[in-house]
C-alpha cells in the first residue's frame, strides 16, 4: 500500500516514514504542507492513505481534514503501535476490495 506522510517537522515524517516502511509498505512522499499534500495525492488519486500529525496551527478542523480527504492523524506524541494498526487495517480494507472485484469480475 502506498502512504503519503505529512507532518511539519521533517525528523516526524521520517520516524513515521521508517515505520511505515518496516511494516511493508511503500511510501509515496513526505511534506510539510499537510492540505496542499492531501489534495494533490487525492487529485492524483495515487495513494491510498493520508497520514498528518499536526495540524492545529494551520487553522483547520479535524473536520476540514477529513472533508479534504484525509483518512487518520497521529496525534503528538504518536504510538508507534497505532500506526501498525491503521496499516493493518488499511491493508484489509484493500484486500477486502480486491475479492469483491474478483469476484464481480
């Protein structure tokens, strides 16, 4: 699965990045800027996740978020534990999606 990774501190990006990697997926890009990250990923319709760890000084709500399609935040400082979840739980959603389409195809 691909992720994009965005939070404001590049050394965040890059723990996240190494944990990503260490479950076995693929990372599609790390930024600074969470919303115009979000909405060139969805635009580009190239990842499958958006992962932002802070958010509060931009202005926005979890809400805003959200609605620009992000799919789960990691509040500071993050448990390495609840990002394996969200992946494992991404992965099944995925896998979930390919055997309806296999089956429907």
């Amino acid at each position: 699965m691909r992720v994009m990774v965005v939070d404001d501190q590049t050394a965040v990006c890059d723990v996240i990045s190494d944990a990503i990697r260490y479950a076995g997926h693929e990372i599609m890009g790390t930024t600074r800027d969470g919303v115009e990250a979000m909405r060139a990923v969805l635009e580009a319709g190239t990842a499958r996740r958006v992962m932002s760890g802070e958010f509060r000084s931009t202005g926005l709500t979890m809400d805003d978020l959200y609605r620009s399609g992000a799919a789960a935040f990691l509040e500071k400082p993050f448990d390495v534990n609840k990002l394996f979840g969200l992946l494992d739980q991404w992965s099944e959603e995925v896998d979930d999606k390919r055997k309806l389409a296999s089956k429907t195809s």
